[in-house]
C-alpha cells in the first residue's frame, strides 16, 4: 500500500494528540505550546486571514492551552500573594474575594494540566445555508446549467452482491443494452439532438468554443483524455498482478486477507466507458489512436481493460509505470502546470506537474463515480483529478477539504470561504477548463471512496435497489451540485449510516466555483497565470428530495436544469450504420434452439461467440463472411454442449462501414 506524505497540518495534529495523552510529558506540552503560539502570531499578525487555514486550527489548541495555562497559573499566584497581604493588613472581605479568585484560577491550571481538552465532533447540516432554488453563478453548456440523469433500475442486478464471481463490473449484472441506450439517450439529451453524430459535432464545437479555439468540431490530429477513477489498483494490486496485466482484485494465495476485505470497491466500471469510445470512435470519428484512457496515479483494473481492449485495441491504455500488456507508457510534463493559488499558506506547496498526454490533449472527458468521501465529503469529477498527478499519492492536498484527518471525525476545516483546491482543478486551463464532457457513473454508487464497495440506495427513487444511474453535464459546477444533492439525501445518517455529505461546507469548493463573492475575504484564484478565475458554472440545491427540481425545471429563474431520461436508444443513420444491427434472441429462455437475428448494412465478416455471466469466453460459434441485409442464424442446444443457466451471446464484426459489436443475454433451460 502506498502511503501518502504527511502534510504540516496532519504533523502538528499528530503531535498535539499524542503528547496530550501522555501525562509525562507535559514539560514538552508546555515548548510546544510556546512554539506554537510565536508561530501563531507571526503567521497571523501580518495576515489575520490565515488565522482560518487548517495548519492555523491545527495549532490552535496548543496555543490557547498555553495561554490559559499561564494566565491560570500566573493570575492564581497574584491572588493568592495578595490575599496574604490583606489578611495581614485585617482587610479580611477583600482578601476573601482574592482567594476564591484565586482558587477559581488555581483549577484552571489544574484542569488544564490533567485534562484532554474536547475537540469538537462532526457538524451535521440538516439543510445547506443557501436553502433551496437559490442560484448562484453562470450556468454553462449548449443548454446552460442542463444536467442529464438516465435513471433505469433494470440496468444493474438485485442480485450482486460484490463478492468474486459477482461483482458489479461483471457481464451478468449489467444489461448491456439498457447501459447503452442510457449513454446515447443522456448525449442527444445534453445537446438537443436526435442524431449522435450532430451531438457530438455540438459537444467539440461548443467547446473549442469555450476555449477560443473557433467554431469548429474535432479536426485530425487532435487527442482526446478520458480521465477514469481506478485509484484503489495502486494498492490493492500485488505486484505480481500488476507484472502479468493488472489482475483484478481477488482472494488467492498471493493475496492478503485485508485486500479481500476490500474487494470491489467503488470506482469505475467497463460499461459506460465502452459505450462512450463505440460513440467517440464509430459516430464521431476520433481514430482510436488518438484516444487516451486511464487513472495516471493508479493503473486500470483487467475487469476493465479487457472490455475495452476487445473491441478497441488500438486505444492508448495509460499506465506511468509499463508499456507491457498492450498499455501505454505516458511521461510526467517536463514543467509544473499548476500553481496553487493559496501560495502555499494552506497546502505547504506551491505546484503541480501532470502527465505530457494529459496536458497536451486537446479534449478531456471526466468520468467519476458517485460516492461520498470521509475527507472531502463526496468525490466526483473534480477530486477525480486528484488521480492525474504525477506524485504517488495526494495527501499534500488533503489541507484544504473539509476533514484533514484520516478518520474524518477531527473536522479542522469545516465551513465556508475557505481555500479549496478543488476550485483550481476546476479552473485550470488543462483541467476542467478543459473538459468537454463531465459524466459521473451511478451505477452502483457507494458511501466511500476506498474501502467499501458499492451499496443500494434506500432514497427515492431507488428504495432498496442500485442507484442505476447515469449522470452527464458540460457544466461542471452544474453537475456536481445535482449529484452532491443525491448524495447529502442518500448519506445522511438516516438512510445510510454514513454522513460524511452532511458535513458544514463540503459544497464550499462549488459556492467558490459559481461565484467569486465566495471567496476568502482579499483571495484570487490563478491557477494557471492566465488570469483570474470567472464563473466555472451554475450552483443551487432542489426544492426537495422527492420532487428534485431546480430553478429552471420551475420556470423561476436561471439556475440548473435537471432532466430526466430512462435510457432509449437514438434512433438514427449512423447508429444503424456503425452499430448495425438490432440483434434479436428468440426464445429467450431456449431450450432446444436459438435464433440470432440481425441487420447488415453492407458485406462484412461476423464473429459469434457465447461467453459464461462472468466473460470468460466459452467458445465461438460462428467465424464467417456475410452479405449485406437480412440475418438468421440457428443455433442447435446440443451441438452448444451447454448446461442450462446464463450465458452472454456476442455477435462483433467488421465490414466497410466500421467496427460492430452487440451483446445479449441468454437463458438456457430444462
């Protein structure tokens, strides 16, 4: 497991902790108290706004102990000498006063001296200060402050329980058909367009737009990033894995017990990537060459990458470390790109460098999971990006989210108009700003980022059920505000054990983004020597829970707008072009025969195979070139030599018009 650098303020934390519980110690106590109280003023003398940044709090206890130490002690020896002089004067009423003054100051200094001192616990918002239908900021996108949820509960299983063999990346508790029809249906949604093709000439253009970089689609030569989230395969991968492909997570001989009890955990699954490369490749014509895919930090699970790689081998896979097992090998940029705005005051750093493919790519595209996080709160696009560094890990960052610590119960940084490094994220010129496409994967949203595995959603709509969704938007801001909305109602202590999106100023970092009256008092953000940042997009919370509306779905002003789609497929000429087919299995279940069903456009050469529920290829059925037009294939049950239950039939080929493949699942019975 790789472990992260501590930051200054996690230090002075850890110290402070374990020298308050060693009652031997408190001469130290007493140094340390001194220190921290002239680091203190000389921090915060010449600017009192940094008297609010996480090293400050930090320290804080220290110092305030100090000084009521010595005010106690010093005040109580005052009282008490002067009380003796009274007394030898017959002043007795006023001597009197001066030793209950000074025993009240004497226990002071004995409480202090033998007592921990009591850290406040989480604070737990029952709503956000802005209240509801309150915008503020500049909605951005084709449609400003538009927000797409495909919602549809058959496209994940009941019946996964995250465990090997059955887990939510496998073919069994995905219907492949559903996912599709909710990626293309959330694309011609976001862009108003009946046509995936002129969706996605309206996603480049609206973007090169943005960027001044005219008003025009995707031009050759040019890459695209997609920036995934696979930040557990840096440590729950054993080298040995990671020598032969990057196994996926599992609980063999070679693999510790505590990486089993992490199984699965929440991150981004094979599915609704795979339908964004079949639409960026077939439909919008990126060459595959030119498409990059990965989580630089970490490595990408073979759950993954062998879904991927099957239909799209020739996509550069990232990898820092190896350019084995069909991957690509990437470089860290030879300069730092960001510049912290904070100057250091709250990060203890200055700069960041990112990798060369990622800050030379002309076009990004973020997809992130839905989860919250015992740091941040919840973790979307934004700290996807935490994943892009080129360092091994990003504990450095970690000073400015609402809780520094790692058990997120010792809040110091809770609150609002506080640095966030997420507002540089997603400001800077090869990050967000340069993001044309933000997409968060609920399909099986979880409660935290790196132990626990996906978990089902008892909110409503979901009521008992995977939260089965599928979240789209190029307003960032936008986007994270709807999913940040899911996420205070499903993990708030109530619903879900877990509260951690509750937390006093977890959407800070989205206030700031919106609008530049949330910042700290006299601070800028310049993340990238371009200028100050404007608007990102549009932020507010909905009406409520089960209506979840925004300003503009209430006609009320110019706010966000959710719209809600269930996931059909786009009906259009270059679907039917390029995805050919309209594969129909029939019976389904079977028992005797199997009629496989499907629409050519022109002459090709087809491949069908039968795969277990897991993937694992059983064998192909049929290796063979066709004419266009009409199909039938007949498939005897015998000659198949399967037992009954469920398998995965996949139908893939090649012809003049592109790359096809479409996969059903099928049922075998007695």
């Amino acid at each position: 497991m790789n472990r992260t650098k501590l930051s200054l303020t996690d230090k002075i934390k850890k110290a402070r902790n374990y020298l308050l519980e060693k009652s031997t110690l408190k001469p130290v106590l007493f140094v340390a108290g001194l220190l921290a109280t002239i680091w203190f003023l000389i921090r915060v003398i010449p600017k009192p706004s940094r008297a609010g940044y996480p090293c400050m709090r930090a320290a804080a206890p220290l110092m305030s102990g100090f000084v009521l130490y010595i005010l106690s002690f010093t005040s109580a020896f005052a009282a008490f000498r002067k009380s003796r002089a009274l007394f030898q004067k017959r002043s007795y009423s006023t001597a009197a006063l001066l030793v209950v003054a000074g025993l009240i100051s004497a226990g002071t200094f004995f409480v202090f001296h033998t007592q921990k001192p009591v850290f406040a616990q989480p604070v737990i918002m029952n709503e956000p200060p802005d209240g509801a239908n309150n915008p503020m900021g500049e909605g951005l996108g084709i449609f400003p402050g538009r927000v797409v949820w495909a919602w549809n509960p058959e496209a994940t299983n009941a019946g996964c329980d995250n465990t090997p063999g059955n887990a939510f990346w496998d073919f069994k508790n995905n219907d492949t058909l559903i996912i599709r029809g909710m990626v293309e249906e959330s694309i011609a949604e976001l862009t108003g367009t009946t046509s995936l093709k002129a969706a996605w000439d309206s996603i480049f253009t609206s973007h090169n737009r943005k960027k001044n970089a005219g008003n025009r689609s995707f031009e050759s030569g040019e890459t695209v990033f997609i920036k995934i989230n696979q930040g557990t395969a840096s440590w729950l991968l054993t080298a040995q894995e990671k020598a032969s492909g990057f196994a996926l997570p599992s609980s063999g001989s070679i693999t510790p017990s505590w990486r089993a009890n992490h199984f699965a955990t929440t991150e981004t699954g094979p599915f609704v990537v795979l339908n964004l490369l079949r639409q960026l490749v077939n439909i919008a014509g990126v060459p595959q060459e030119n498409i990059y895919i990965g989580d630089p930090m970490a490595h990408i699970y073979h759950h993954n990458f062998s879904v991927w790689y099957n239909e799209f081998p020739n996509v550069n896979y990232a990898d820092k470390t190896t350019d084995s097992h069909n991957r690509t090998y990437i470089l860290p940029a030879i300069s730092p790109a960001m510049e912290y705005s904070d100057k250091g005051d709250v990060l203890n750093e200055t700069e960041e460098s990112y990798f060369e493919e990622m800050e030379e790519a002309d076009y990004l595209i973020n997809v992130a999971c839905l989860k919250s996080h015992i740091r941040a709160g919840i973790t979307l696009c934004t700290k996807n990006h935490f994943g892009s560094i080129t360092r091994n890990g990003a504990g450095h960052l970690h000073p400015s989210l609402v809780s520094v610590s790692d058990n997120g119960l010792d809040q110091s940084n809770t609150g609002y108009n506080k640095y966030r490094v997420m507002v540089d994220i997603m400001g800077h010129k090869n990050l967000g700003a340069n993001t044309m496409l933000f997409v968060v994967e609920g399909l099986y949203g979880g409660s935290e980022s790196e132990v626990k595995p996906p978990r089902k959603w008892n909110m409503e709509p979901f009521n008992g059920h995977w939260s089965s969704s599928v979240f789209m938007s190029l307003d960032q801001v936008a986007l994270e505000s709807v999913c940040y909305d899911f996420l205070r109602t499903e993990f708030n202590g109530i619903n879900q054990p877990e509260a951690y999106p509750n937390w006093l100023g977890v959407d800070d970092y989205l206030h700031q983004a919106a609008d530049q009256a949330n910042w700290p008092e006299g601070f800028e953000y310049n993340p990238d020597g371009t200028g100050v940042l404007k608007s990102l997009g549009v932020h507010e919370h909905w009406n409520n829970p089960q209506d979840k509306q925004y300003s503009r779905n209430l006609g009320t002003g110019s706010g966000i707008e959710l719209k809600q789609v269930a996931g059909q497929l786009v009906s259009s000429p270059e679907i039917e072009k390029n995805n050919s087919l309209f594969v129909k299995t029939f019976p389904n279940p079977f028992r005797d025969e199997l009629t496989v069903s499907f629409y050519l456009e022109d002459t090709g050469e087809i491949a069908l195979e039968i795969y277990s529920i897991e993937g694992k290829l059983i064998r192909q059925l049929k290796n063979e070139r066709l004419a266009g037009g009409n199909q039938e294939i007949r498939l005897n049950a015998s000659e198949m030599n399967l037992k009954p239950g469920l398998y995965i039939i996949s139908l893939s080929g090649k012809s003049t018009n592109g790359f096809f493949r479409e996969t059903h699942k099928i049922q075998m019975i007695n």
